[in-house]
C-alpha cells in the first residue's frame, strides 16, 4: 500500500509521464514511436486485469516485454541474501566497506544491464514487431489530490489480495507443508527436520542440477523455500545449519557458512560459491508473488511459466559460466 501510495503521488503531480517520455530513445526525431518503461509489472496494465494478452497486438507488445523484464531489476528482497553472502564472502575486518558497497552496487548493475539486454531481445525475437506510437498526455504539475491517491491506493491493494494474493497464499501453504512433513522423530532439531522434510528430499534431487554451479543439497533448500520470497533464503540456511541469532545479528549464521563443507571436508561457501550464488539471486525468479501478479495482469499462466523458465535458466547458465571461469583462474 505505501508502494501504490507513493506512485499514485508521482502521478497525480504529473511527474510520471515526463518520466516516461525521458525513458524514450535518446534521438528526439523519433521519441513519440516507441514507449518509456516503467520498471513495475503492475503498472504495465495490459488492458483490463485479466485480459488475455495477444502477443501480435503493437500495444500489447511493449507493455508484454515490460513485464516479462521486470523482475530483473534487482529489489529490496535480494538485499538480505546479498548481505549474507558479501558476511561470508569477506571477514568485516579485513576489507573496506566501500568493497562491500562495490559488490552490491555490481549486483544491481548486472540485474538492470539483464534486464535492458532482454528487452532488446524480446522486441527483436519473440514479441517482434513495428513499434507501437508513444502517445501522452502532458498534464501540468499540481498538488496531488489526496483523496484521489488514497482511492487508488485501496483499489490497487484490494485488487493484489483479491487477485495474487490467493495464489500467495495458496503456494504459502505448499511452502509450509513440504518443509513441515514428514515429522521426523520426537527430540530432533530443526535442521534434522527440515533435511527429513520433503523440502529436504527436493534439495537431494535437485542436488545434480545445481552441483555443476558449486552448490549443494543444503542450498538446494534455500533455493525452494526462498521461492515464497527471496529474503527467506537467510531464514531457511539459519535453520540448515543449526544457527542461532535474529535478522539483526547474523554473525552466528556468517560463521556457520564459513564452517561448512562437502561430505569429502572441501570448504562448501568458498568466495567463489558465495560470488556465483548472488549471481544466481540477481537471475533467478524467486518471487511467487510476482509471479502472481504476472498472472493476474496478462491473464494467462503461459507468460509466468515462460518469465520462470528463461529467469532460472539465464540464472543457470551465467552462473555456470561464472564458476567454472573462476576455476580456470584458480579461484
């Protein structure tokens, strides 16, 4: 709600077309043929919510890629995972802060160049097509309405509960189960329950696919559970590995990582595993409610399964890349 509060405020100021017509290409002899991007699946409205969407209409294309791009720029979510692995990555004492800073600044980086570079090749490859006219109107700046951004607030929050917010829940209970069952025997810890859970079981079998990336079993986990939301990620590996310590102290959890390793004693979070892994966090789609919401905008489950497909699969492969040429340099 404080999200759609704010942007309802950048729209009744008429700040948010100016904005837009910004985003245009840079040559002005052709900025009214093609349309800004707003970095927000739900501000892309693709007609009416739920609207099948046609993927040869010229209006429905830019809004379509729009949407499918999104995710890519890096959000607040992937800041915790981000954090953690930067505490396992480099000892607080011996590296500068303004490195830290560094590597998250690249990370959010690499995420918009993601998204800006599939976007080039969606318009030239799966949603090709002339571009469609950039038509918009240019209000003059006023003081918001505040009754008006208050209404728009309720109604857009009313529609994501409504709408995306049952498809949350109902993954949020699936979520819930298959780290909950099967029960393992009475006195055993949380990580022993979660490796018996059927949660664990998917972490074992998706252990082949993510072992070439440098990750185990154990990751495996925090890769299924962190689909409900990215910053569960932290939550799930404090459990794993039978770490105490809260959201504001993750020393615990930071040392645990460090101690880690593979069942033949080779450390498990080198720097070049914790590296590829925020690398993953930047691709990856890790976000159930996006995916919702996706759904709920284009009406149709083919384009989130399409955006989850090419998210983890560029996730895969970059990373895959990004191990074995640390290797190769003997990192």
């Amino acid at each position: 709600m404080m999200l759609f509060f704010f942007i309802g405020l950048l729209e009744s100021t008429g700040y948010m077309a100016r904005a837009a017509f910004f985003y245009g290409p840079p040559d002005g002899a052709r900025r009214s043929q093609r349309p800004g991007i707003y970095p927000a699946a739900q501000l892309a409205r693709l007609r009416d919510p739920g609207h099948h969407v046609d993927a040869h209409d010229r209006g429905q294309r830019d809004r379509l890629t729009t949407i499918l791009v999104a995710p890519l720029m890096s959000c607040s979510a992937r800041l915790p995972v981000f954090l953690l692995m930067i505490a396992a990555l480099v000892p607080g004492d011996r590296v500068p802060v303004v490195t830290k800073v560094g590597l998250i600044l690249f990370m959010y980086t690499l995420g918009a160049a993601g998204a800006f570079g599939f976007a080039w090749l969606f318009k030239r490859t799966l949603l090709k097509g002339a571009p469609s006219p950039m038509i918009l109107e240019m209000p003059p700046y006023r003081v918001p309405a505040l009754p008006a951004v208050v209404r728009q607030m309720w109604e857009r929050a009313w529609a994501f509960l409504g709408s995306a917010g049952t498809v949350i829940l109902g993954i949020s209970i699936v979520l819930w189960f298959l780290t909950a069952y099967p029960k393992a025997p009475a006195g055993a810890t949380p990580s022993a329950q979660l490796a018996q859970s059927y949660a664990g079981r998917a972490g074992h079998l998706l252990e082949p696919v993510i072992k070439p990336l440098g990750f185990d079993w154990q990751i495996g986990i925090g890769l299924v559970t962190s689909m409900a939301a990215r910053e569960v990620f932290v939550s799930t590996m404090g459990v794993v590995f039978n770490s105490e310590g809260g959201k504001k102290d993750t020393a615990p959890l930071r040392e645990a990582l460090r101690q880690a390793t593979w069942p033949d004693g080779r450390p498990l979070f080198t720097p070049l595993t914790c590296f590829t892994l925020m690398i993953y966090y930047v691709f990856a789609m890790q976000c159930m409610s996006t995916l919702a919401v996706v759904r709920r905008e284009t009406g149709s489950w083919k384009w989130p399964a399409f955006q989850l497909a090419y998210m983890t699969g560029t996730a895969w492969i970059v990373c895959f890349v990004v191990v074995n040429t640390g290797r190769a340099l003997g990192f």
